[in-house]
C-alpha cells in the first residue's frame, strides 16, 4: 500500500471530556501520527467507523471507558459485532480509579489501554504501534483478497481448457477424448465388479 493511502486514514477519539478530546488531538497532531477526528456526539464517531455503510477509514480508536450516553465496554462490544471493525485497533483511555475493568475491556477485544492524562510520548508510541499492526492486518487481507482471485481466475482457466480439449472446436461436439473420459469413468466400476464377482 502507498504511503499515500495511509496518510488518508484517521485516528478518532471517542471521549465525552471536551478538554480531554482537545489534549489528545494536540498530542497526536503534534507526533504527526495523521489526521486526528474528536467528534463531540457519539453519532458522528458511529458514522465515521462505518456502523451503517460498512466502511470505514478509521485506522486507530482512543475510546474512554466511563461516558455518559454509553459506556466504553458496551460501544467497544458493538463495535466488534460489525466484521469491517474486528480488527480495529482501540486503545481504552481510562482513569487510574477504573483500572479493576481491564480484565474485562480486554475480554471485549481492546488493544491496549492509557490512563488519563498520559505524558505524549507514551501516546505516541501506543498509537504508532498499532497503526503498523493496522496496516500490517490490511496488507495481510489484501494479500488474502488477491490470492483468492487469483485462485478463482486459475479455476475458471482450467475449467475453459478442459472444455476446449473434449469439444470438437468446429462443431462444438464432444470429441473423441471426451468419449475417452467418459468410458474410463464407467467402465472403472465394472471392472471392479467384474473383480468381486470372480
């Protein structure tokens, strides 16, 4: 993939702190890690992680675990029931106080996590990570993606050439080959019958 494409891709912030969307984006803009999205309702982070098109150029997730229209584990649950967002990478942003509901954020399919507030270079490091895990996963399926056409491609091939070598090109009758083909085909069993029966 071209560095291009990935200069696109988004780091979003899920948090109901206004100051604390504020210091992320400052730091993160900062390190220069992409473009940073801090929406301030919960329905335009929904729109940009692609809950209704199935789309999304989200490439990392900060999501606080304590708001007030839903908590983080209950949004990171939904977030993982869609199948273009299972592998997103989300790192929990949480308070000291919060820390006895790791076992479970990581149960429900967190990356890492960063207790607020966290110094920059911590930030930058985790959200760096993960974003070579992103694209390491997108290259990856997009690997997976060609090898399966190509794989499909060379299926349709051989099927074509099997149909070119038992057709009569002229005509378009089975040839002599495919009379062949189909009398090994039948008379195998016979033969083994034949064997049985002796």
């Amino acid at each position: 993939m071209s560095h291009q494409f990935w200069r696109k891709r988004l780091i979003l912030i899920v948090d109901d702190s206004a100051v604390v969307r504020w210091q992320l984006t400052r730091q993160l803009e900062a390190a220069g890690l992409g473009t940073v999205h801090a929406p301030e309702q919960l329905w335009e982070a929904r729109e940009l992680l692609g809950f209704g098109d199935g789309e999304t150029l989200v490439e990392v997730l900060l999501l606080d675990l304590v708001m007030p229209q839903t908590d983080g584990l209950a949004f990171l649950q939904e977030l993982r029931g869609f199948p273009h967002l299972s592998d997103l990478p989300v790192i929990i942003v949480t308070s000291l106080e919060e820390e006895n509901e790791l076992e479970r954020v990581f149960a429900a399919g967190a990356n890492d996590y960063l207790t607020k507030p966290s110094l920059p270079v911590v930030l930058a490091a985790r959200v760096r990570n993960l974003q070579r895990l992103a694209r390491a996963t997108n290259e990856r399926k997009a690997r997976e993606r060609e090898l399966l056409r190509l794989t499909r491609d060379l299926q349709q091939a051989r099927d074509e050439l099997e149909h070119l070598s038992m057709t009569d090109s002229l005509t378009g009758v089975a040839n002599r080959r495919s009379f062949e083909v189909l009398l090994r085909r039948h008379s195998a069993p016979l033969a083994a019958q034949a064997v049985h029966s002796a």
